[in-house]
C-alpha cells in the first residue's frame, strides 16, 4: 500500500488553529468576554455579538488525541468524579484541577454557554465549570424532538435565544446587533455549504477524502463556522480535493468497501482504525458526526431558522428516525458495511446501538458491527476484541 | 391495627403488580406506567387510568444486557428487565419522563423491545428559572393531557383535573406528617418501612392508598402519647432512589435512621404540591417549577448543595449517605460540590455506590456501619 500523500491543507489548518488558541488570549487582553460554547451550538449569535466562542469539548478532543486523557481525568476522579463520566468532561474538569497541563491550559471562561441538544453531560460538566471558575452560567435546553413536540420545541428555543441575547447584552454592555448576525449567517451558510460539498466526494468510487480524513478537517467548521476564516479555510480544502480527483490521488488506494462509521471516533487510536481499515481495502466513507455541521439558515428568519437547525440535529431524534436518518447516509454513500461505535462516554449516542444494528441490517441487508470502547480513555480499549470484531466484518464483506 | 395496615403497604411494595391487576379486574380499566421521576400522575389519574410507578426492579437485571449495555445505571436496567421478563404485562401504557442521557434514550429502545399500545415521553424543561421555561412546560403538559385524552377516547375537564390534584395533594400532606412523625420517633417505623409506605403508593389506587395512609397517621398519632421517643442516629439520604432496600435494614440495625432526604422514591416525591385554585394545567407547572432541587435539574449556582445542608441542619442529622447508582452520570456530577459545601459545614458524608439487583451487600454493611460509630463519636463530642 502506497503511503498516503498528505493534505497541503493541514499545514493551513495547523495555522488557523494556532491563531484561534491565540485568539482567545487576544480577546481576553483586549476586555472581550471569552464564552464557553457547546459543539452543537447557535454559535452565530456569540459571535455576532462580539464574544469569543471557546470549545471545551475540543480541548478534550485533543487530549484523547495525544493520548493524556487518562492522565488528565486522574485530577477529575481523585475529586470523586468517576470514570464512568464523558472522556472530555473529565479532561476538562482534570485540567482545572491539574498542576500539569499537558495540552495547554483550558482556556478560563467568562460566561458558559451551553446546549443540551447533544447531550446532558455538557450541563452537568458546565455547570461544575461554572462553579469552579466563579462564572455566569446559560442553559439553552432543547428537549429531544418528534413529529408531536417540534413547533412547541422550536417557540421554546427561539423564545430562550431572546434571553441568551438579553444575557449577552449584559455580559458585553452593548445591544445586540442583528445587521451583524445576517453576516455570521451568511458565512456560516457559506462554510457548512463547502464542507458538506467535500463529505459528498467520498461518495466517489474510488474517493479522494473519507471520514478519518473529515476527523482532520472538521476542527474549523466547529471552532470558525461563521468567520471568514472557515470560508476560506475549506474553500482551499475543496480545490486540493479537486485537484487530487483531477490528479487520480485517492484516499485509499485500492478501495474496496465504503463503510459507514458510526459516531465519532477514538481519538487516541484514529491511525490504527485508518490502518486496520486500509489493509482490507475499506474507506469509512460517512459518519453522523462530521455531518453534522450541515447548517442552512435563513438570514431573513435569523432567531426561527437558527432554532429549526439546531433543535433538529441528529442526535435530538430519537430511535426510529436514527435509524433512518443512518439509513440515509448509507445509501447516499452506498456504503458495503457499517460500524456501530459504543461509545462509553457517550450515552446518547450509544444507547440502543445493539438493537439498531439489528434493524439496519434487517432493513437494509448490509453486514455491520458494534464495538465497545471509549472516545478517549484508552483504560477502556480492548484491541484483541475490537480487531476480532472487525475481522467478522471483513469476512462478511469479503463473502458478498 | 398499626401491624395490619403496615402489612398491607409491606405487601404492595413485595408484590408491586398485585394491586393493578385486581384493579384491572374489578374496573375493566387500563393502566399506565411511569418511570422515576417527576411524571405528573395526576394527569393520568384523571384521564381515568391507574397510574403505577416503576421504580426499578430486583431480579434478572443481566435480561436488560442485550438492549442496554452494562455501563448503564441499573435502575434503567431493571427496568426493562421488568417488561422483558413479563413482570409487567398489565401496563397499558408508559410515560417516561426525560431527566438524563439514559431516560432520553431508554424510550425508543422500550418502544422497540416492548412495544405498549401507549407510550409517551414527559420532557420536562431542565431549566426552571428564565420565562421561557413556564411556558413551555405548560404546552408538554397540555400535549400530554391530549395525548391521554386520545387514548382514553374522552376529554379531561378541569373540574376532574382539580378532583385528582386535591386527591393527590391529600395523600402528600399526609406523607409530609408521617415524614415528620417519623422524624420525631425514628424507631417507630424505622426506615425501611417508612419509605416502603412512600413507595407503595407508587403501586396502588391512590383512593385506596390515601384511606390507608390516613388511618395509619391517625393511629401513630394517636399512640404518640403513649410511646416514648427511642433514640437513633438521624441521617440523611441523597440520590435517586434507596436501593437496595437492605441498605435501610443495615441502617436500622446498626441503630442509624433516615430522617431526611431529596429522592424522588422519598421526600421529592411528596415534597410539594399544586396549587388547588386556579388554571389545573398551570397549577401542575407550578409544581414541576418548584420542585426540590435535584440532580436532573440543572439550576445556577446548584442550591442543590445549599439545599442539603440547610436541611442536614434544621433536622439536626449526624451525616449524609450519598446513595449513587452506578452509573447514573447526573449524580456524579453533583457530587464533588455537594460534598465540599458539606465538608464546610461540618457535616460528614459517605458516599456509596450501589446498584439494584445485586447481591454483595456485606461490604456496604461495613462501611455504614463505620461510617455511623465515626458520627455517633462526632455527635456525642460535638
Ligand atoms: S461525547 Fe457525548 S456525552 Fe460527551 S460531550 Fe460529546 S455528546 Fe456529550
Ligand atoms: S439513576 Fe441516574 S442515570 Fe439512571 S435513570 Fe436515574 S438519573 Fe438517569
């Protein structure tokens, strides 16, 4: 197997990422309030009321990366904080308490913003943040939603981003400006439209970008959606994904099998999956997770439209219309398998995994696993169980 | 008289599906579920339903495995292993109140496991303090009641919504005077049969469960008189619900008692009541809104830990037992602070951990037993 040729894009996301780590500390020099924010969150409003936004969960993320997780979660669990929590609850809260910090400090918040659209860890972690840093907490609360409840939860959430901004100008002393909320829609429209448009070449046959690629590259469609910066960030991603399309470089050469990847993934042993995967011939071509950031606003209908998208985000359904919505990326990507990731940290997505599976394969006659592990604590990885798990997946995509 | 009437709240916490079956048969009605906590009852009462309560199970938890991995709090589990194992086939229905990842979840795969003719979620706001929240719990109140009232085929008038709310309230303020009788008598009851009444009403009529409850206060009032006081150690219980069960016998015979506590199979349960004048629908949200605090709400500033030791100091307790199932994340969370805000206040606590359904008790038995020599130290110095 030819080695993989690297993203000239990486470097330019390294860059941007520095500048977004310095730009917290600028904002604080400069008096702007820095907000603690959730993944799956109306970010458009915080920035376009001139606070910074900062990512919690992304300074988890990184840290499962490097491998320190467990390291950091240490100072969480000797305050009585178990292991069973999330991964990066608990790096987070370890941080805080840690007198080492192995990936930077986390950044100090202002304010907390938090959603519980992805789910009730982020609260509770908040809320324990909030307490710690002295600082001023804000619950946007999104009750999971179904065909009976979803124009009562959208007045609810529209009628809770007048208070989040009512909060916001307070906490900045200035009024909201909504001229500037059209133009962060504008732009996060922008950066949402170039992203998905580069999930969808993993549809290609033989694909040049597949989801561990998308794992890389999603950090700015979550830290800088709505600036300028992402815009132009995955507008240069687009053009070198053209051009290897153009150039025949693929992301896995030799494609044999799409896969379909539940979720996120474990962090600390990406390149391990990459590889175990590459040596069959499989490309995880889509997951929830990175689509996800698939936003469309309405800059006419700013507060309505922004409460439509958010409220309705995957992991906000439930059972039934999981499963279709899986379904549904798996026949976009025609994919030859899936791979259902229980993770432990992770209720809300790892709930009722097992019987999905059950039904996806009943529904759509395609081979599929389920493996235990955990997002970031490698304490919770068994790779004999996980490689033996997929080799039956490998057997049964090679028997079709 | 008094042994009479306790066997009867012993035997609907022994047999929890007893009495919806008798009144099945008597009534040709149909019952609905609910699982802990906070699921307005009184809705369901006046839709004319039995409401029955399903506060965890005991046996066969390890059928929940292949629905609900083993890393799930046990309560969720024993809970489904319930239906799964049939121990719940007179349900008609089951609504299922969303207050963490694991209530939010557990819908969908029931739904999928064991399916009811009638299943609903109660999404109650997590937060409580801003406008908003008010207004939107009355709209899931009103969606709930419609979605009784298509299942029951009539309309819920006010006036009936008004009858089940006073109904209800009744039976709280006389769960709040025995709470208190208890509290000045510890021994009297004890406290696993103390809140093995709580929970009873959990399982029967409530008409049925108010007369009990109300000749059972009658007659411990009665004999106060008569008895003297005996002397425990007062403690006080934080978590979700009190289980297992034998943790309370093991509190009783090292000579401990629970006198206090915020869990929804215990004073959350019958802490507050609904305003009787005025709007039934909104008088419901009323009570949601002023509910105790508890780990599923998600208040500023958590007066959750202010709450516990306000209440470990006006009912004089030695110590707080933190009793967390495994796994339920919300508590955990909580924890830490709570137990800062404790440690400042000279309170001990002992934080345990268990889970339902399982049988290795006799380290907990030791710990607790500790745990209450250390504050009947504290408390004879102090
Ligand atoms: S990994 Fe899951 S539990 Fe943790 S913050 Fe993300 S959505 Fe919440
Ligand atoms: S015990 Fe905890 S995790 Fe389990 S259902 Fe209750 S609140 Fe949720």
């Amino acid at each position: 197997m030819a080695d993989k040729i690297p993203f000239r894009t990486s470097q330019l996301q390294k860059e941007l990422m520095a500048k977004y780590y310095a730009a917290a500390s600028e904002a604080r020099a400069a008096g702007v309030p820095v907000a603690w924010v959730t993944a799956v969150f109306p970010v458009e409003i915080v920035y376009a009321a001139g606070v910074f936004p900062y990512y919690p969960e992304n300074f988890g993320a990184l840290a499962a990366a490097r491998r320190v997780a467990g390291k950091l979660s240490e100072a969480a669990e000797a305050r009585g904080y178990f292991y069973d929590l999330c991964g990066y609850a608990r790096c987070g809260i370890g941080d805080a308490y840690s007198r080492e910090h192995p990936v930077g400090v986390i950044e100090k918040p202002d304010l907390l913003l938090c959603a519980n659209t992805q789910c009730g860890s982020l609260p509770k972690w908040f809320e324990a943040a909030a307490r710690f840093y002295r600082a001023s907490f804000f619950l946007l609360d999104a009750p999971l939603v179904d065909e009976g409840n979803s124009q009562m939860v959208r007045d609810y959430f529209v009628q809770q981003l007048q208070e989040m901004i009512a909060f916001l100008e307070q906490a900045t002393g200035r009024p909201f400006d909504y001229r500037r909320l059209e133009e962060v829609l504008q732009l996060s429209n922008e950066a949402c439209r170039l992203w998905n448009e580069i999930l969808d070449t993993a549809a290609l046959k033989p694909a040049p970008f597949g989801f561990f690629d998308a794992c890389l590259h999603m950090a700015p469609i979550v830290t800088w959606r709505g600036t300028r910066e992402a815009v132009d960030y995955y507008r240069a991603l687009r053009r070198e994904i053209q051009e290897r399309v153009e150039q025949g470089i693929h992301a896995l050469p030799g494609e044999r099998y799409k896969l379909y990847w539940d979720h996120i993934p474990v962090w600390p042993r990406l390149k391990w999956f990459g590889e175990l995967f590459a040596a069959r011939g499989a490309l995880a071509v889509a997951s929830q997770y990175t689509h996800s950031w698939a936003y469309r606003f309405d800059p006419d209908r700013p507060l309505e439209s922004l409460a439509e998208n958010y409220v309705s985000a995957y992991v906000n359904h439930d059972f039934r219309r999981r499963i279709d919505l899986k379904i549904q990326l798996m026949n976009k990507y025609r994919v030859d398998g899936y791979v259902l990731f229980s993770n432990r940290s992770c209720k809300p997505n790892a709930l009722g995994l097992y019987d999905k599976s059950n039904e996806i394969s009943r529904l759509t006659g395609l081979p599929g696993v389920v493996f235990e592990a955990d997002m970031a604590d490698l304490r919770f990885f068994s790779e004999a169980q996980v490689q033996s798990k997929m080799e039956v997946l490998f057997e049964q995509l090679a028997s079709r | 008289m008094i042994q009479d009437l306790l066997a009867e709240f012993v035997e609907a916490v022994n047999f929890p599906g007893r009495h919806a079956r008798e009144w099945k048969k008597e009534h040709g009605g149909r019952v609905i579920g609910w699982l802990p906590a906070d699921v307005p009852e009184e809705l369901i009462h006046a839709a004319g339903f039995m409401p029955f309560g399903v506060p965890g199970g005991h046996s066969g938890v390890g059928l929940a495995d292949a629905h609900l991995q083993g890393w799930v709090c046990s309560l969720a589990r024993s809970c489904l292993a319930l239906a799964v194992q049939g121990q719940l086939e007179f349900l008609d229905g089951l609504i299922i109140p969303h207050i963490c990842d694991t209530t939010r979840m557990l819908g969908g795969i029931w739904q999928h496991v064991h399916p009811l003719p009638f299943m609903e979620y109660y999404r109650l706001p997590r937060q409580v303090e801003r406008p908003s929240a008010r207004r939107y719990l009355q709209a899931e109140l009103q969606r709930l009641k419609s979605r009784l009232e298509e299942f029951s085929g009539r309309e819920i008038s006010p006036e009936q919504l008004n009858r089940s709310i006073s109904l209800y309230n009744r039976s709280r303020s006389l769960l709040r005077t025995l709470s208190r009788l208890h509290r000045e008598n510890p021994g009297r009851l004890g406290s696993r049969m103390f809140y093995d009444v709580v929970k009873s009403a959990m399982f029967m009529p409530r008409e049925k469960y108010t007369g009990l409850l109300e000749k059972l206060v009658n007659c411990i009032q009665k004999e106060k008189m008569e008895r003297p006081a005996s002397v425990r150690i007062p403690l006080l219980l934080s978590g979700a619900v009190a289980e297992p069960p034998e943790i309370l016998d093991m509190i009783d015979q090292a000579g401990g008692a629970v006198v206090a506590d915020d869990m929804q199979t215990g004073y959350r349960y019958f802490a507050v009541d609904a305003p009787e004048d005025g709007d039934p629908l909104a008088a419901l949200a009323v009570r949601q809104l002023n509910q105790i605090p508890g780990a599923l709400f998600d208040p500023r500033n958590n007066p959750r830990a202010a709450f516990l030791v306000e209440k470990a100091r006006n009912h004089g307790v030695a110590g707080v037992i933190f009793l967390h199932l495994k796994y339920c994340e919300p508590e955990n969370y909580d924890y830490y602070d709570n137990q800062q805000a404790l440690d400042r206040a000279g309170i001990p606590g002992l934080r345990l951990e268990t889970e339902l359904g399982t049988s290795s008790l006799e380290q907990m038995r030791t710990r607790l037993q500790a745990f209450l020599e250390m504050v009947e130290g504290t408390a004879d110095g102090g």
